[in-house]
C-alpha cells in the first residue's frame, strides 16, 4: 500500500529518505485514526522510543523548512490538476473561511465533483472576516500558480467587496473571471438613482441578468455584470432566498451553476473537521497547524482520487453504502470512499516496514530502539 500515491516521486526528491518515512506514517495515522491532534498521534506513533522523544519527533518534523507550501505543496497542486484537467481548461476555484475557537482560516479550493480540493491557505491572526489584503495574499500565488488556465473564482456574501472585484477584473485578460455573491443590501444604479438590490423585483426560479450596472456608490471601480436568481422549491419546500451575483461572465445559466459549486468546500471544511480528520481538535502554534493542514491536504487529496477510483472500477458496495432509493444523490462522497478503503489495506507488516525503514535510516538510535522494542515486548506479553 502506497500512502503518498501518485505524488511520490516529487516528494522524494524534495525529503530526506528520513522524512519520508516519517511522512509515510503520520499519513496513514491520520487516515486511519481520523486525528490530527499531536499528542494522539505521539500515543499511535509506532517507533520504539519514549513517548516524550516520539512527541518532540513529530514537533520537529512539522516545522521542517522543506513543508513550506510554494516549494513543496505548489509543485504537488500542478500534479493534481495535470491529473483532473486537460490543457488548457476552466478551474472553478472557490474562496472561504472557516473557524472554530481561535482558529480562523482563509482557504482557496479547486471544485471538484461536488467537493473542494485544497489549493492554497492562511491562517489568520483575528477573528471573523477576512480583508482585502489578506484575500489578495491568497488569491495571488494560486492566479501565479494556474497561470494559462481560464479561472472562476466564485465565494459567498463575505467576500462581496467591490474592491475585490475591481482587483479581479484586472487579471480578465489573462482569463480570469469571478461569480461574488452581495448583500441584498449593496447598492445599484437605476437610471439616476440608487436602490438597493433587495428592491429589484424577481420571480421564483427567474434568473436575471443586468449587464454594465454601475454597483455601490463607490467611484471609479467600473461596470459589472448583476444576476439575480430566485431559488425554486428545494424537496418540495418553498425557498424565498435569492442570490444576487457580480460577475464578469454574460451567461445566466453559467453564473449560476459557477455558484453552485460554491457548497464545495463547505463539504470539504466539514471532511477536514468532524466528518474526517478532527482539525478542531488540533492544538499547535501557527507553523505546526498550517504543516498539519498540510498533511490533511495531500491525505484527502489522494484519497478523493482513489476513491473516485473505486467508484470507476464498481466496487464502491464492498468499502461504503450506496445510493438510497428515492434518492438522486450519491451517498457518499470519492474522499469518503478513497478514506474508507485503507479499512481494508490495514496490516501491521505494513507499518512495522516504514518503523524499520525509519530506523535503518537512524543507526545512531540503534540501542534507544532496541530498548524501546525490549519495552514494547514486556508491556505486550
């Protein structure tokens, strides 16, 4: 069983044979174990030295210069998208927020069979929304990063900013466009007055589109597109919502369903916390939280790929249930699929292999591991 899947080449040639195997086992922990949190995974780290050594292992592991995400997990996005997408192709790329507790933060993601795959993060040092110039830190690398590929970024309400939009609209010669949920109560100019959007009228399931509307009071930031969408009946329940939508796009139909894919990540937020691998429950200083979040990345990225995988060869039955009658909807997800599987791959001889791998690589631990492996053998028997 290869953990580090069709990203393996690259990554051994940016790691020490050390580090990978150390990254090996922490990956196949947090797959099978579901936790990012240190010190279970000091408590599940299989190397036979003290428990306070295993710790301080991981800790230095997760501050190595070489997890620094243009140098390591840039190249591995290139992968990941040379893998999903011809050349050249349309990203929808989708842009939010998470928090919990202290913990905020910004994420952009690659649409992907109605999930999210991580690209791009920071972690901000407040509370709430992000600004302007936090959204362009993280926005800039990945335009950098996909450059030659036409790029939709669509987010919801937070990020409504005019001046986001005035900074997007920049980069539409290089094939870059934008689907920016507003706040119903953003302002429009109708012939020589201002109304808010919320007085614009639309019936349940109309899509509207304005072209060239002159959007906030704000001088000097230009024209743009407005769609207004009244959702239908969702499951047979009434819907009243509307989204009100600044793009640089002119078809209706694409706006929308551009949109659609915004609920994405929030599908992939929850896979990364209680749905998958307990993020919440993470406690570490920023660089061991943002190479953790790492290591969730390339796990669910490889595992939402096999996954898909195993949905292609039909034996989807054997790991997960299927879909329900009555029901459209696909009852779980590739990365559920892809996560569930390594159930079946799990043997001790395969983690004893990367432990012996680990130590082959320090012989100078020789005697620490050996009384390690003498302790583990008297607590077992």
């Amino acid at each position: 069983m290869n953990i580090l899947g069709f990203y393996k080449d690259h990554i051994k040639q940016r790691l020490s044979p050390s580090q990978v195997a150390t990254l090996q086992i922490l990956l196949y922990l947090i797959s099978v174990y579901k936790t990012v949190q240190i010190s279970k995974l000091t408590n599940l780290f299989p190397l036979p030295i003290q428990l306070e050594s295993k710790r301080k292992h991981i800790q230095r592991f997760l501050t190595i210069k070489e997890l620094s995400l243009p140098l390591f997990w840039f190249p591995l996005v290139r992968i990941m998208v040379e893998k999903l997408f011809d050349f050249p192709s349309e990203l929808v790329l989708i842009i939010d927020r998470t928090q919990w507790q202290n913990t905020n933060i910004l994420m952009i993601s690659l649409a992907w069979k109605k999930r999210a795959l991580p690209i791009n993060w920071k972690i901000l040092t407040h509370k709430g929304a992000s600004n302007l110039t936090e959204q362009k830190a993280v926005i800039r690398p990945v335009l950098r990063l996909l450059k030659g590929q036409k790029i939709i970024l669509t987010a919801d309400r937070e990020f409504h900013s005019i001046f986001l939009s005035h900074w997007l609209k920049k980069y539409q010669k290089q094939g870059v466009y934008f689907v920016l949920r507003q706040k119903k109560s953003t302002m429009i100019k109708r012939g020589r007055k201002y109304c808010k959007l919320s007085e614009l009228p639309a019936n349940v399931g109309e899509c509207k589109l304005f072209l060239n509307q002159k959007i906030t009071k704000i001088l000097r930031v230009g024209t743009y597109n407005l769609l207004i969408y009244k959702k239908q009946k969702y499951r047979g329940k009434s819907v009243s919502e509307k989204w009100y939508i600044l793009t640089n796009l002119s078809s209706p139909e694409k706006i929308k369903k551009i949109y659609s894919q915004r609920m994405g990540i929030e599908a992939m937020f929850k896979d990364y916390k209680t749905g998958g691998y307990n993020l919440e429950a993470a406690k570490a200083n920023e660089t061991r939280l943002n190479n953790l979040i790492l290591l969730i990345a390339i796990s669910y990225t490889i595992s939402s790929f096999q996954g898909q995988k195993i949905k292609n060869k039909g034996i989807q039955e054997y790991i997960s249930r299927t879909n329900e009658k009555g029901i459209k909807e696909r009852r779980h997800s590739s990365f559920f699929v892809g996560l569930s599987r390594i159930y079946w791959t799990i043997n001790d001889d395969f983690i004893w292999e990367l432990v012996e791998s680990l130590m082959r690589l320090n012989p100078h631990k020789f005697l620490y591991y050996c009384r390690g492996i003498k302790a583990m053998n008297t607590v077992v028997h």
